[in-house]
C-alpha cells in the first residue's frame, strides 16, 4: 500500500505512529519455538517498500522523545529509511486540558536542533527549506509560520484566508455551543456535499458519514474492484482536492 500511495503522486508519507518492535523479535511461546522465528521475513515487503519510499526523500519516520529514552522506530525500519535522515520527532505539548495546541518546530536530537516532523513534511511537500530569521521565527517557501512563542506553532489561529486552517474536536464542540441547531445543520451539510461531490467525482462513493467524518470506497466496475493501485492514486487526488 505504501508504495501504491507514492506512486499515486503522494510527495511524502509520514508515519505519526511508532513501532519500536517486530513481530519477527516475539519472543511468545508457538510449539517448540518461539512466535518470531516462525515469522522471519514477515516484514520483508514493508521493509523494502520504507527503503525505496526513503531514497527518494518520500517516508520519513517518527520518534518520541521521552525523557532521556527516545521511543524509536524498530531496528529494522530505521535501517530501511538510512537512520537518522528520514526520522522526524512527533512530541507535541499538550495544555492543561490535555488538548494539544502547541507542536514544536524543532527539537534537539543529541544536543543539536533537528525540524519537527510536522516541519519536515511540509518542506518535503513544498520542495524548499526551512529558514530561520534572527528573531527566532521560521519560513516556508515565503509563508512565515504565525507563532506567539518562540519556536513553536500554535494551532487554530484567527487567520485571514492564506494560512493553512486547523481545527480539533474542542473547536467543533465551541462551534455546536456557537451555532444554532439549524445553522449548525446547514454547515454541516454545506460541508459533507462539498467533500461527497469531490469523492464521487474521482471514482468513489460514500460509505458513511460518521459524524463530521466520511469512510469512502472505490467504485465497483464491471470488471471488478479498482485495482489498490489506482485506487490509492484516486485517493491522493482527492485529498488534494479537498484540502484545495
């Protein structure tokens, strides 16, 4: 799937997920063996898909600094993406609330500044570098990231129609507080038939709506399912879309 992704058009892949072992490591009892060995070679095809995605500068990894031990990817999937190259923090801070707000831009990795994934992502996508101005702030590609505190972004600014808009269940919640019943209807609406219109119109249908969310399939043909494949190219374009 990985690799049907990319070659749908996807410019990076980022994994915001850390897998620190392999089922192949499992030391779990399975007849006369261990559950691990009687797996070797099970992450052979992801493995191989994270090498070819990682040469070409399009699968970076996450880790987790925590405390003094960094929580990273297994041995074998930062082998795959050349180490340190494609490996990106995910640490975010959370508020009081425990809802997330703030995510750093950068990081230190061994006592040097490394970018974010959040920051790594986007320069890979955009196809230009970070630049840090001498009051701390940080651009991409002529897009100053708005910031209130040093090095870091906060999300969910009230920004004009240029920067990137984000939003997390607590907005959605001030939202229902906000609208009426009938006005917070319409919204929605306006909402799911825009993103069911983009849907339909690169090859697939609405499984259903799950709230604000929508699960969406490929589109049977007479010869079959869409192949995963082009299925997952008409995903990439649709994403586009929509964030367009």
């Amino acid at each position: 799937m990985l690799t049907a992704v990319i070659a749908g058009g996807a410019k990076v892949v980022g994994f915001d997920i850390v897998f620190p072992t392999s089922i192949e490591q499992s030391e779990i009892a399975f007849d006369d063996g261990k559950l691990g060995a009687r797996l070797r070679g099970f992450d052979r095809d992801f493995l191989r898909a994270l090498a070819l995605g990682a040469h070409d500068g399009k699968v970076v990894l996450g880790e987790a600094q925590h405390c003094d031990l960094p929580i990273l990817p297994s041995p074998g999937q930062r082998i795959a993406v050349g180490q340190s190259a494609n490996i990106r923090s995910l640490n975010v801070y959370n508020d009081p609330d425990d809802v997330v707000r703030r995510i750093p831009l950068s990081v230190m990795v061994d006592g040097n500044p490394q970018w974010s994934i959040v920051v790594e992502l986007t320069s890979r996508a955009l196809g230009s570098a970070p630049e840090t101005a001498a009051d701390g702030t940080v651009t991409l590609s002529g897009y100053r990231i708005p910031t209130l505190v040093p090095n870091t972004m906060t999300l969910n600014f009230g920004a004009g129609p240029d920067p990137i808009p984000t939003y997390s269940l607590a907005d959605l919640r001030a939202c229902i507080e906000v609208l009426a019943p009938p006005d917070l209807v319409r919204f929605m609406n306006e909402y799911l038939s825009a993103m069911t219109d983009i849907i339909q119109e690169q090859g697939g249908f609405v499984d259903k709506y799950t709230g604000d969310a929508i699960s969406a399939l490929p589109c049977i043909s007479a010869s079959g399912l869409i192949p995963a494949r082009r299925w997952s190219a008409i995903s990439v374009r649709a994403s586009a879309s929509i964030i367009r």
